[in-house]
C-alpha cells in the first residue's frame, strides 16, 4: 500500500530542518510515531531517507518547471536552472549538501546532467548555443561551477557570463542583454 503524500511530505519537513545525521528516535519524536510505525512505514531508516529524497527532487522539479514556463528562451532556462540550484543550497541545504556529498549532481547519469543536457539541446536548436557543444560535457562543466560556487548579487552578470562562455555567440550575447537577471 503506498504511503501517503502527506506522510512523506511531513519526513521531508523533518529532514529540511534537522539534516540527515539524526536517529531513528529522533525522527519519530519529532513526527510522533512510534518506532513500529515508522518501521512499517518506511521499512529502514535508509528507505525513509531515499523517499524523502524523492519527494525533495520532484518538489524542486515541480517548482523548475513553473519557472521556465515564463521563459522565453533557452538561455533564460538556463540561468533559472542556476539560480533554482542557489536556492537550493540557501533554503534547502541539507538536501544541497547530501546530494554534492554524493556526487549526485554532477554524476553523468544525474537528473541534473539530464535537464540541463535538454535545454542545451533547445537552445542549439534555436541558434542560441554554439551548434558544435558536446551537451553532456558541458552540463557537467555548469553544474560543477554551480554548485562550487555561490552567486553574489554583485557579481550575477560576470558568473553568468563564465558560465555560459564555452556555449555563447551573438544571438546568446544579444538575448542576455534582454534579460534582467535581478529578475530571477
């Protein structure tokens, strides 16, 4: 039987405040469960943790999705990824820092790698990125310098600018110049 939304959603609340390195009694204080009930639940501790990592990734794709709906362009898809992933490592950061700890974000199979590889893709299509980018390696080249690196309002525009400098022409140079990255 599936387990509630509401049940993993409140085991994701729990691990967004307190991290990962907690104790099963800890948990279930806090959800107030009895052990058995967690046991039956989620199977393990492990488990527990996999699921609400789960929940996490679709949440934050959830929410990636309604943001590029109102993008214009793959470039602009591009730096809200960037800045989608920011705000992770301000807001959620025990999931950030469980997920740069286990190479999950830049792992060649990573959803992250995926995502990026497609708006790449969109973005060559429509004469925005060079045509002759290898998608993966560069992916894998952003996501590395996004999450190493935390934006500072300051310095948005020249991060952005080495980010996309492997990938840039002048169509990408002319639809930045459209974009008001304090909007993001």
């Amino acid at each position: 039987m599936p387990i509630p939304a509401k049940k993993i959603e409140d085991l994701f609340n729990f691990y967004l405040l307190h991290g990962f390195d907690c104790s099963t009694d800890e948990i279930v204080e806090a959800l107030n469960i009895s052990r058995k009930t967690f046991f039956n639940r989620y199977k393990s501790k492990d488990n527990a943790m996999k699921m609400a990592i789960e929940f996490w990734y679709e949440t934050f794709q959830c929410r990636f999705q309604e943001k590029i709906a109102l993008c214009n362009h793959a470039v602009e898809e591009l730096i809200q990824y960037g800045y989608e992933l920011q705000y992770v490592r301000s807001n959620e950061r025990y999931y950030y820092q469980y997920l740069v700890d286990n190479n999950l974000f830049t792992a060649e199979d990573s959803p992250f790698v995926t995502t990026l590889e497609k708006i790449i893709q969109k973005g060559i299509q429509h004469y925005q990125f060079k045509e002759d980018v290898n998608e993966k390696l560069y992916a894998r080249y952003a996501l590395n310098n996004i999450v190493h690196y935390n934006y500072m309002k300051n310095e948005t525009g020249e991060v952005i600018q080495f980010l996309l400098s492997p990938i840039v022409t002048d169509r990408t140079k002319a639809l930045l110049k459209e974009l008001d990255l304090d909007s993001f």
